[in-house]
C-alpha cells in the first residue's frame, strides 16, 4: 500500500542509485534490505549495503530477512 510518489524504482547499480536517489529527495532516513551471505563475511551486512552505508548523507535502517536473522543466530550459538 504504498502510493505512487513514495515508490522509487530504478535499473542500474544500487550503490550509485541509492545515494542518488537520497541527495536528489532530501531524505532523512534511508532504509535498505540485505540478505545473508554464508560465513564470518556475512555475519554483519552484505557488500552492496556497506558501499551505500559509507556515500548516504541521511539515517539508515538496514533490515535483514527472517533467513538471515536466523543465519546470524547460528553464528552466534557457534
């Protein structure tokens, strides 16, 4: 449910896209989905995310799937 002037869509690479997108509304907060990658480099964020993370001028919430969650408490238990 999400109207018409809220939505972004665009085709191209996300860590130009993103930060662009930002600066060209103004937007205070950013929120970006990340899924897991196996293993210790997937313990944090994914590569594209930590790109976008390092060139936003704004807030971020970085939202993980329920998968991912789930990987993440895996690690944790050892």
């Amino acid at each position: 449910d999400i109207s018409e002037d809220r939505l972004h869509v665009a085709e191209g690479p996300a860590d130009v896209l993103i930060p662009h997108l930002q600066k060209q509304l103004d937007a205070v907060v950013t929120v970006i989905g990340t899924v897991a990658r196996t293993g210790i480099s997937g313990a944090l964020i994914g590569n594209t995310a930590e790109v976008v993370l390092d060139s936003l001028e704004s807030d971020v919430l970085v939202l993980k799937s329920e998968e991912a969650t789930a990987h993440l408490a895996e690690l944790a238990r050892g």
